[in-house]
C-alpha cells in the first residue's frame, strides 16, 4: 500500500516523531524525557520494518530530547527512499513556551532550523501548520520562494479548511494535507477528505489513534471497535487504523509511539481487511460520534 507525495513514493503507514522526545502527553513541561536509546531503537526498527515516510517539526522536543536531533541520530546517512516531512509555523522558546505563528519571513528561519537539525540540505515535504490564519496565501508563497530556491522538495497544508486548499493551489502544488482525523474524531472532516482523493492530494490524518480515543471514545464505541478486534485477533487500535486507510488509497496514517511492540503492531494494520458489514458498523459509529 503505497501512495506518492510528488515525485516521492512512501509506504500509507508512517510514523510520527511527536511523542519520541518524551513519555507522556507532547508539550507536557512536566513530562519525563524518553530514554535515549529507545527512542533511537524504535527509529531504526520503524524503517527496518519498512516506513519510509517519517512526520516530524523542529517544535517536537522535551526539556533534554529534540524529535528531529534523534531523527538524525538514529537514521543518518539517511536511506534513499526515506521521505523526512516536518511543519513550520508554529514555534517555542528554547523553554518550551509557545511563540505567536510565525510570519512569513520568518518562516525562512524556521526551514533552516529544520535542515540543521535533520542534517540535510533540503526538506522532502514542508507542511504550513495553520492556525488563527484566514488566508495562508502570504505564507505560502514564502515557502515556494524556499522551494525554489531547493531548501523544499515539496509543499503540504497542516490544520487547514477547504479554503486555505483553495489559496495555497494557487500559489504552487499542494502534495498532502495533514488534519486531525479519525474514527469517531472529527466526522465533519469527511467531506474534506473525498475534496483531497479528487485532486490527487494526501490526507494525513494525526491523532487517528490519541484523538479517537481521548475526544470521541465512549463505552458503546469501544464495545464495536472491540468486538470486530476480537474477531480478528487484532488491537483495537489496529482497527481504528485500518479504518482510517480504508477511507481512501491517498489516506496514509502516522501514528507514533515509543513502544516497539506498539509500533509492529501499527505497522501490521496495513494487513489487517476489514468486512463490508464491519466498516458499515464503524461508519456508523463515526458519524454517531459527530
């Protein structure tokens, strides 16, 4: 299962880098930095087990671990066919406190950032992570200067509506849209997603599993996603995954985890088929869930 980002062909389970520098809730100031060693081993058994396409921001660190520091540690020289995506936009303080968004010049700074850490000298994918912007335009066509330039390879949206889509198309190509989206977890989106697949774009969902869980779960929904579990002697959250993918062949998923027995599992809900009657059962349960 396999869907290209450009030019950038990349396996439709991923993984993302939010939680390798701490355990915990990410952006916790109380939470306790992950073991070093382990968050490096769950990097190389991800690619061993064949991800190629690895989510990531300079803004993902805990007091005395960096997500992008570890990336580079773990990964490089990095395989050839590894695509790296990281978002810009967002920044903290070396502190950990939040800064305003970023401005487009700034924006720059925040792609240099990136390729320090990552140790690389160009990015694969740079998603804009939107939030309070009404138009991306202004941001956008910073980031295709860079892309012009050859600091970016290609160009995503990250927190977006449909509208921000609109603007930055425009603008330059547009390869993937990241939101958070799962079953049961944001059902408006829907729509947004079926607006992706007919452009040829990726929807990359983020909390697929966490968000599902934390924003949306309830007794009767854990009832269904355990039951058909059960009936495949899989995980529910392999359930929840495979759900996810069976939205469309330009979905792909990134869940991140620092366990490596979580992430094997992750990475066999590619194998795992739901039935008609079951993805009936969820579909509904996801849109009750709105």
């Amino acid at each position: 299962m396999t869907w290209r980002l450009g030019d950038l062909n990349v396996n439709r389970i991923g993984f993302g880098a939010m939680r390798l520098p701490q355990r915990g809730g990410a952006f916790d100031p109380d939470a306790t930095p992950r073991d070093r060693g382990q968050a490096i081993g769950v990097l190389r058994k991800a690619v061993e087990l064949g991800v190629n396409h690895i989510d990531t921001a300079a803004f993902y660190f805990s007091a005395t671990r960096s997500a992008n520091e570890l990336i580079n540690t773990a990964l490089s020289p990095y395989p050839p066919d590894l695509v790296i995506a990281t978002k810009v936009g967002p920044g903290r303080t070396p502190q950990g406190e939040w800064l305003p968004l970023a401005t487009p010049p700034q924006l720059r700074g925040q792609v240099e950032e990136n390729l320090r850490q990552l140790g690389r000298d160009h990015l694969d994918v740079v998603n804009l992570r939107v939030s309070g912007l009404d138009d991306v335009s202004a941001h956008f066509e910073q980031l295709a200067l860079l892309q012009q330039e050859g600091l970016i390879r290609h160009l995503g949206l990250s927190n977006v509506k449909p509208r921000h889509l609109d603007q930055a198309r425009k603008i330059a190509d547009v390869v993937c849209v990241q939101n958070s989206y799962g079953l049961g977890h944001h059902p408006e989106q829907d729509e947004f997603v079926g607006v992706c697949r007919e452009h040829g774009i990726a929807f990359v969902p983020f909390f697929a599993l966490a968000g599902a869980n934390k924003e949306a779960g309830s007794p009767a929904e854990d009832d269904v996603v355990t039951d058909i579990a059960r009936a495949h002697d899989a995980s529910p959250a392999q359930v929840r995954l495979a759900w996810t993918l069976a939205q469309g062949p330009h979905v792909l998923v990134i869940p991140g985890t620092g366990d490596p027995e979580h992430l094997r599992q992750n990475i066999e809900a590619s194998d795992l088929r739901l039935t008609t009657e079951e993805l009936t059962r969820l579909d509904a349960l996801h849109l009750n869930a709105g």
